[in-house]
C-alpha cells in the first residue's frame, strides 16, 4: 500500500509541474513520465492515455509517447486506431529491428482484426524490405 500511494503522490506531482511548465520540451518529458507511471504503476490505463496525448499534442513524433499510447488501446476494441499509432510510432522509430517488430505487429492486427489481408501484405513487403533474411515475416506473408 506505501508504494502505491508513493507511485500516486509522484503522478499529482508530475501532474502539477507538466501543467506549470513553461518549457514546451520538458512539457511533454513531465507528460510522458506522468503517463508511465500512470500506466505501469497504478494501472490507469485511461488516465494514461490522456498524458500521453497531452504530450502527443505538443510533439505529435515524441517515441516514448507514441509506444505509451499504443500500450493503452485495446486490439480487440479499437484496431484501426492502434494500427495507425504503431504506423505512427513506425515512422519514428530508429532501429531496424524494432521496425521489423512493428510492422509484424501492424500487420497481424492488419490481417486478424482488420480483415485487411491486402494492407498486412503491404506492410509485411516494408518489412521484408528492412530485414530480408527475416523469416517470421516471410511466413506471415505466405
């Protein structure tokens, strides 16, 4: 119960100095780590994802808040704007192997929730083209 209330006592601080914050960058930084812990530590998954919006809304490429985001929509519930956050997170992302991930994961959402067998083929094509030798991507595509 201690670490709990410590974990909210940081979100209403966090809360606090990203709404005084006159800095745009470390804006989004308070934003970004409110959502964290948010969604990590206290489970409040909605309450997340409006910090990571929040931050999304001055800097719509900040990585760390587009993959939060992604973390608080539900496949199930919500595909088409999961899959458009991940593209999102996509065209940011540095690492050629966490896009190959990323677009695994789009793609499946793309074939299996979405009914969209043309636009996983497509997203599996990027990322064969990023990775050739990566097998799990040529077996999704077949």
């Amino acid at each position: 119960y201690k670490g709990q209330k410590a974990w909210a006592e940081l979100a209403r601080t966090l809360e606090r100095l990203a709404a005084l914050e006159p800095d745009a960058r470390l804006k989004v930084e308070r934003l970004v780590a409110l959502g964290e812990v948010r969604l990590l530590q206290l489970k409040q998954v909605k309450e997340a994802r409006q910090a990571f919006d929040e931050a999304l809304a001055l800097a719509p490429n900040e990585l760390r808040a587009l993959r939060g985001r992604s973390q608080t929509i539900s496949p199930s519930k919500a595909p088409q704007e999961l899959v458009e956050t991940l593209q999102r997170e996509l065209a940011v992302t540095p690492r050629a192997d966490k896009k190959i991930e990323l677009g695994r994961q789009i793609a499946r959402l793309q074939r299996d929730e979405l009914k969209d067998a043309e636009g996983a083929a497509a997203t599996l094509e990027e990322v064969i083209r990023l990775g050739a030798t990566d097998e799990e991507s040529w077996r999704l595509l077949r």
